[in-house]
C-alpha cells in the first residue's frame, strides 16, 4: 500500500488488474503491472465499480471546476491468494489528514483455515473384560513372543513393543460408532436393524422397545462394574483411585483444560519450542540438587538370581489401569504371559541384571501436568507426573522383593 506516482487506467489488461481504474495508462502504470505480475499481486483499487469520487487519490493543484485533474495513484496490492478476503476499496475524499492525497480504505474478510491436530491414537483397554477378547489378545501375545538368546536385550524390548502395537490396532481399536461406554455390539447391530424397518411400524416398534431394554440392561451392568472395581480399590485400601472412581461414576469429573503458559515476566508463550525450554529450566530448577555427592560402595556386582515365580508374583501385584510410560507396553499384558512368555521376560531381566545395561526406554520418562488452581499459568501453577515404563516398574518390583 503506498503512492507509487503509476497511472493504471481503465480497462482490464491482465488478472492482476481490474478494469475499474481510472484515467490513462501512464509509463510507470506499466511498471507497477509488472511488478504486481512477477509477484503475484492483485491492485484492489481497480477491482470495484465505483463512483470516480472514490476513485481519484490525489487532485492536481492544477484541478479547476472547469477542468478537472484527479488522478489514481495510491494503491492498496495483496497477494492473489487472498483476493477474495476483500469486501470493498474505495478513496474517501474530503477527509481531514492534512494531505494532497485521499485515504484508501479497504474492508477484509479473513477466513482462517482451521487446523485440525493430529490426535495421539487412543486404544479401548476396557475390552479385555471380554473373556473372548481377552483370550485372542493372549494367545497373539504369546504366539509372537520367541526365546532368542543371542539377540541384544534393545532389540527384544523393540520386538515386544512393536507387537504389542500391532496386538492394540488388531483387537483393541476404538469403535467411533460407540459415543457412549455401555455401548455394545449388539445395540449398534439392532439400531442398524431398526433403520432398515422403518417403513414397517409395527417391526419398528418391536425393535425400537428391545433396544430400550438392552440399553437399561447395559447401562446396568456398567454400573455393576463400575462398583465392583471400587470395591476392589477398598480391599486394596486405595483411597485415591476409590474417590477418583466415585467422582467419575457421579459425574463429577471435570474436563481438563488447556491453559495459557507464561513465563517469569507474564508474557505469554505461544512458539511450541519455547513452551518445551521453559518447562525444562522449570523442571531442572525443581530438581536441582545442591548436595554433595556421596562416593558409592560397590559390591563383587553378584546377586541372586531372578526366578520365574518371582516374576510371576510381581505381575499379580501390577495394578491396572495406569497410563503408559514411552514404550507404550501397559501392565494388563503381562498378566497374559502363560509360562513360556514369563520364562522368556525372565531370562531377559536376568541379562539386564546381570550386565548393568538398561534400556533407553528405562532411561526416560514423560512429564504431564496437571494444574493445581484454575486458571494455571505459570509453571509453577502445576503438578508434574512422571510416567515411566511399565517393564521398568516390574523389574524394579522384582529387586525390591527379593529379600
């Protein structure tokens, strides 16, 4: 936008200008087509038919009421992208601006484009209360899973969570059609039913009664579940997940909310690498540790060895229902090992005890947070929770009970 000194003229002449200008073409009107050409620029000015008083940007000195010298040579250019963002442009003339020149006004409509975010895919782990489901996911688990002695403890770690992806997308898929949680199959099939009979009343009906009565069934024994895992919670004397699973079935559950993140001087950070670095220092500062270390006593580096029972024992005393760590590997599969699967993560735990050497997915833990008051927005506004991998704790449960 600005006075370029460039005559376009009436008359279209290309689709960078409009055939609503006004005038003569002058020497430096051909410029500016050009430059607006190579740059792919729309002039605004010459794209609305217009009464010529709100055409002309600037009026001669040497303007007379018998002869009249009002020119067009201020222009408003926007990329050819955006041309159909503009409603209207016109010159206002008159106006108080202390200038030989007329303002240009122009009104734009800005349609942004709407950017979906890719969803982490979410997998249905309430499917293996199904006993058939939870049987096919086992026996799919322990058919893939091979002794292979001599390949490296990394590569076995890869092997398992590369097939427990597959075993998640292969029985454990979200059902979309399913909005609600007592949904079940056998409602969804008797809905499609019902469509299909709509011009047969009494059939509708009949259909539209049973699924009635299948839903309250469902709706039911959700409930049912519901209050026996939080019976479950009581024997287990955990009063945490007893009042998160009172709240839920009360519908007290509130969703949780993104808030904004600022930084030390309240500015607020939208760049998604400047969120990372300021929750890292956060991070870092919160766990700092001032004091000195300590030498280490080493011992001869033997210990006893891991048993097959002991796993077997530490798997029993996993709980359910707790968000994955980086390996995506989640508790409820260990409890479908059979022996064969129990006597292969043991040999590995025994490699992994014997020479030292972790895991790179042992190594790391991902950082949620959950804010302490509304309206978070500091870092220290919010809670962190470590999630770590599910193998890790097992093995770690292992050495803790031994005696």
């Amino acid at each position: 936008m600005g006075d370029f000194n460039a005559k376009i003229g009436a008359g279209r002449t290309s689709n960078y200008v409009g055939q609503w200008g006004l005038g003569e073409r002058n020497e430096r009107g051909d410029m500016l087509e050009n430059f607006a050409e190579i740059n792919r620029m729309v002039l605004l000015n010459t794209q609305f038919q217009l009464h010529p008083r709100h055409l002309y940007t600037w009026k001669s000195p040497k303007d007379k009421p018998g002869k009249i010298v009002r020119n067009q040579i201020d222009y408003i250019m926007i990329n050819q992208r955006y041309r159909n963002s503009c409603t209207y442009v016109k010159a206002y003339p008159g106006a108080d601006i202390r200038s030989d020149h007329n303002p240009i006004l122009g009104e734009f409509k800005l349609r942004l484009k709407r950017i979906k975010r890719k969803r982490e895919q979410t997998w249905d782990m309430r499917k293996l209360k199904d006993p058939i489901i939870k049987k096919k996911v086992g026996e799919s688990l322990n058919q893939r899973i091979k002794i292979k002695p001599h390949l490296e403890v990394e590569k076995e770690m890869k092997l398992l969570q590369e097939t427990v992806i597959e075993i998640k997308k292969e029985h454990l898929a979200r059902d979309t059609r399913k909005k609600k949680s007592w949904m079940t199959d056998e409602i969804l099939a008797l809905m499609d039913k019902r469509r299909q009979n709509k011009a047969i009343r009494d059939e509708y009906q009949r259909i539209h009664k049973e699924i009635r009565r299948k839903i309250r069934t469902a709706k039911d024994e959700e409930k049912k579940e519901k209050c026996q895992e939080i019976e479950e919670l009581q024997r287990m004397h955990d009063d945490f997940n007893v009042h998160r699973k009172v709240k839920e079935v009360a519908g007290l559950v509130k969703k949780g909310t993104g808030g904004k993140l600022t930084d030390r001087d309240g500015r607020i950070i939208i760049n998604l690498e400047e969120k990372k670095a300021e929750w890292k220092e956060y991070i870092e500062t919160l766990f700092h540790d001032t004091r000195p270390e300590e030498p280490l006593e080493l011992s001869d580096g033997s210990g006893p060895t891991i048993l097959a029972d002991e796993v077997r024992a530490a798997i029993k005393q996993l709980k359910q229902g707790k968000a994955a760590g980086p390996d995506q590997i989640l508790s409820e599969f260990f409890k479908l090992f059979d022996d064969i699967s129990i006597k292969w993560i043991t040999q590995i735990f025994n490699r992994i005890y014997d020479t030292g050497k972790l895991p790179k997915d042992w190594l790391k833990s991902e950082f949620i947070t959950l804010p302490k008051k509304p309206c978070a927005k500091q870092c220290k506004d919010y809670r962190t929770i470590s999630l770590m991998s599910h193998l890790l704790k097992l093995f770690l449960k292992i050495i803790h009970n031994q005696p």
